[in-house]
C-alpha cells in the first residue's frame, strides 16, 4: 500500500498549497540569520514568506527567484516541506524548467519522509499524510491519529469531516467530543472560533447545534450573533446563556442516562 501511495505523488499536486504549512517556530533570532547559518526550518520559512511580485495586469505573483534558491536549499538538507513545495513548482513549470521525473523523486522523498516522522508519532507528520492521501480511509485514518496526538488543526479537521459526514458517517456527538477538546487548548482556541461557529451554524437543524451556535458566536463580533438568534427559540436562549455563563456545552440527548 505505501508503494503504491508513493506513486501517487504526481497525481495529487493540487493539494500542495493547502498542506504545506510552517515547520519552524518563530523566536527572537531572525530567520534570515538561521537560513544563511544553514537552518533548513528557517530556509523554507524564508521561501514561504518571499514577496509577490506585481505585473502589467495588476496582478501579484510570486517572486520564483526568491523562492526557489530556498526551497532548493532547505530540500537539500531534507526537509520535506521544501521538497513537497519544490516538487509542485517543478510539475507545474513555476519558476524552475518543468520536470516531471524531478518531481515525482521529490514527492516520493518527501512522503517518505513524512511517513517515516509519523511512524514515530510526530503529528504534523500524520496530518501532512492526511492532506495528501488520495485514500479517504487512509486520509481520515492519519487525521484522527494526528488529532488523537494533540495536533488541534488535525481536531479541527476531523471536527469538520463528521460534521459533513465526508468519508465518515456523520456524527456530532463526535463533532462536540472534538471540539472540546480544542476548546482545552486555551493557548491556541481563538484561531479556531470562527470555524467551529461556521460548522455548528451550518446545521441548526438540530437544537445542540443552534445552542452551540450562539455559544461559539457569543466569542466573536456581535454580528455572529445577530445572524443566529432568529434561529433559536426563548428557551434554548436562555439555556445557551447559562452555558456561557458557565463555560459549558450542551449534552446530546443520544448521550444523557
């Protein structure tokens, strides 16, 4: 199975830009000190954060000369974020003259590498497998190990998948499950508010879910707010209230005793 998934690589390039994410933490040194020391973390966060260029049409495009030397240097170090990047521009003809065979010896490095870190129980790891795999079985497989590790994009993710019953039945009970557990990250929650109000008013069909709604939206711009409260009657007004008050959430009825 992993033969064959390493084959794939060439086919599924159209996930690139959504997968590929920062792999280096910011502090107070500079990157641009870290990438000329030879950092490959910081090399591909240099490649990441390259200006746009913009030409006659008003359009900005990405500035491939300064791209392209960083991500050929951090993906000659091993990093496969890099090499995941540098195999895109290389299928697509961006920046560098088109080669398929290079980009396919790329992907297949990269996702090796990816399976390997993921093996050994690095999250980010286990999500990049997950975006990547052409599989839903194997995609959903490597999400929920990813957020069962305490990757809370990966919960995120996996939050969204049942609530849209995409490769999965359907199953808010694990939607609520997942969602509280990233409202636990107190450290990383607001990043996620806005989604989790979208998934939850997505589907007032369902009374949790409407309460839910107003207590996701009473973190956020009044206007969130507003755009619920026609949806939910008196009482699960009132009901919602004193979730917020005490910064609880609503039990299903499937899951009372």
């Amino acid at each position: 199975m992993r033969h064959n998934f390493l084959l794939g690589v060439f086919f599924i390039f159209s996930f690139f830009k959504i997968t590929v994410s920062h792999t280096a933490e910011t502090n107070s040194e500079n990157f641009w000190t870290k990438a000329e020391r030879g950092d490959a973390a910081a090399q591909y966060e240099m490649a990441r954060n390259c200006p746009t260029i913009l030409v006659e049409t008003f359009a900005h495009v990405p500035d491939y000369k300064c791209i392209v030397p960083w991500l050929e240097k951090s993906a000659a170090q091993g990093n496969p974020d890099a090499q995941l990047r540098l195999s895109q521009l290389y299928a697509e003809g961006n920046g560098v003259k088109q080669d398929h065979g290079k980009a396919q010896e790329l992907g297949k490095s990269a996702l090796t590498k990816y399976y390997i870190r993921a093996n050994q129980g690095d999250a980010y790891s286990m999500r990049q497998l997950s975006m990547l795999s052409p599989n839903p079985v194997e995609k959903v497989k490597w999400l929920e190990k990813a957020a069962q590790a305490g990757d809370v994009r990966s919960m995120m993710y996996i939050a969204k998948l049942y609530a849209e019953g995409d490769g999965v039945e359907k199953n808010f009970s694990l939607v609520d499950s997942w969602v509280q557990k990233i409202a636990e990250k107190k450290d990383r929650v607001r990043e996620f508010q806005l989604d989790i109000f979208g998934m939850y008013s997505s589907h007032l069909e369902d009374e949790n879910n409407r309460i839910n709604a107003y207590i996701w939206a009473s973190k956020l711009p009044n206007h969130f707010l507003d755009s619920v409260l026609s949806r939910l009657t008196p009482e699960e007004i009132e009901k919602a209230k004193q979730h917020v008050r005490a910064s609880t959430f609503p039990v299903r009825l499937s899951e009372q005793k």
